[in-house]
C-alpha cells in the first residue's frame, strides 16, 4: 500500500513539473527566441543557448511521458495477466478434491491406529486391570493427544512389574508416534503406583531394556501399525 501511494506520488510530483515546464519556462523560452529572431539570422537562432536549452526541455519531456506511459503498460499487463481462480476452478475443483481425499485418509488412518491400540490394551491388560481400568486408560490414550488435558490414573492387580509397562508404553508410543519422553511421562502419569519410585528420565532410556515381563516388545512391520501379540 506505501510502495503504491509512492509511485502515485512520484508520478504526480513529474506531472506537475512537466506542466510548470510547458506552461511557465516554455512560453518565456519562446519570447526570447522571437526577440532573438529579430536581430539574428535565422540559422544562428536555432542553435542558439535559448534555443538549445529548449530542444533539450522537450526531449526530457518527450522521454518523461513516454516512460510513464511505458510503466503503466507494464503494471496494466501484470495485472491482467495475474492468476484468476475463476478461470481455473476445474483445476481448483480437482486440487481441492485430491486434498479431501488425502485428509480423510489420514483421519481414517489415525482412527484405525486407535482402535489398534485400545485393542492391544484389552488384550495385554484385561488379565491385570478391572474393566474400569481399562476404559480409564483407553480414555488416556486419546486425551493425551489433547494439550492441557487430565490424565486420570490406573491401578492393576500388581502382578506386573515396571517392565512390562515401559515394553507397553513403547509398543503404543511406536504405533502413535510418540518420543521416548512422551511414552515415559504418560505412563508416569497413569501408572502412578507402579511407577512411583522411577523417574521418567530413567524410564525413557530403558523403555526397550531386555529382562523378565509379561508384556514384549512389539515391532511394528514396515509403515504398518498393527501388532503381533497373537503371535
């Protein structure tokens, strides 16, 4: 908007002084070479300083509008030239399609990841944790994906030791795309009981640490997301 009003203004500050040139220096211009006309010969008039000075006046004129005439054919010629999306709204139509079809298939793909992973969860869990339990941390699952959201604890029968749930915070983290911190510190959040004399850090390095457990590790195949516990 201030490179426009600039170019205004410039336009119209050489306007104005190509007017003032024509209309005030021009004309006295002229009555010196009509007076010098009376007392010089004719081939010494037009090479005269008035005369020269004049010749000169016009070229700068001459060039003056001829450049913003030249400048506006430009402008006038981007301008038509710029792209109008009623022209292309086939194209439009077709992106606008293929963008559709892309975020309904992520959508579907992230809502089969959970129900990957809320069945993966009854499956490892239901001989440890109470139905309420259950649902509670399938619950945590997806608030987690929600910021500032209330992660609501989970208790289970103590049969499973710290392993077995950093192996199952991992194989979910794996699927939904969680960093090791992310997977520590939700499992600190839920399993506040079992977790409570190990810090999250600790748990991030050792989520995939080797020893007794109920609960493996579960290596997702290549850009897949679906588990082997039926294995």
């Amino acid at each position: 908007m201030i490179k426009k009003l600039k170019e205004n203004f410039l336009i119209l500050l050489i306007s104005n002084l190509v007017t003032v040139a024509l209309v005030v220096i021009a004309p006295t211009i002229l009555g010196a070479i009509t007076n010098l006309s009376h007392t010089s010969q004719t081939e010494k008039v037009f090479f005269s300083l008035p005369m020269i000075f004049y010749y000169f006046l016009c070229v700068i004129c001459v060039c003056t509008v001829f450049s913003i005439f030249k400048s506006q054919a430009i402008r006038d010629f981007v301008i038509n030239n710029s792209i109008n999306p009623g022209i292309n709204s086939h194209e439009t139509d077709k992106v606008t399609i293929m963008r559709e079809r892309y975020i309904a298939k992520q959508q579907s793909r992230k809502s089969a990841i959970f129900d990957a992973v809320s069945e993966y969860t009854y499956a490892v869990f239901s001989p440890y944790m109470t139905d309420d339990n259950l649902e509670i941390l399938n619950q945590n699952i997806k608030l987690y994906e929600v910021p500032d959201s209330c992660i609501i604890p989970v208790y289970t029968n103590g049969k499973l030791n710290t392993l077995d749930i950093r192996h199952y915070a991992w194989n979910i983290g794996e699927r939904l795309g969680w960093s090791g911190q992310k997977r520590a510190t939700f499992i600190k959040q839920c399993f506040l009981q079992e977790l409570q004399d190990v810090e999250i850090e600790s748990m991030r390095r050792t989520l995939r640490q080797r020893g007794k457990c109920v609960i493996g590790i579960d290596v997702p195949d290549n850009n897949d997301y679906k588990f082997h516990y039926h294995n």
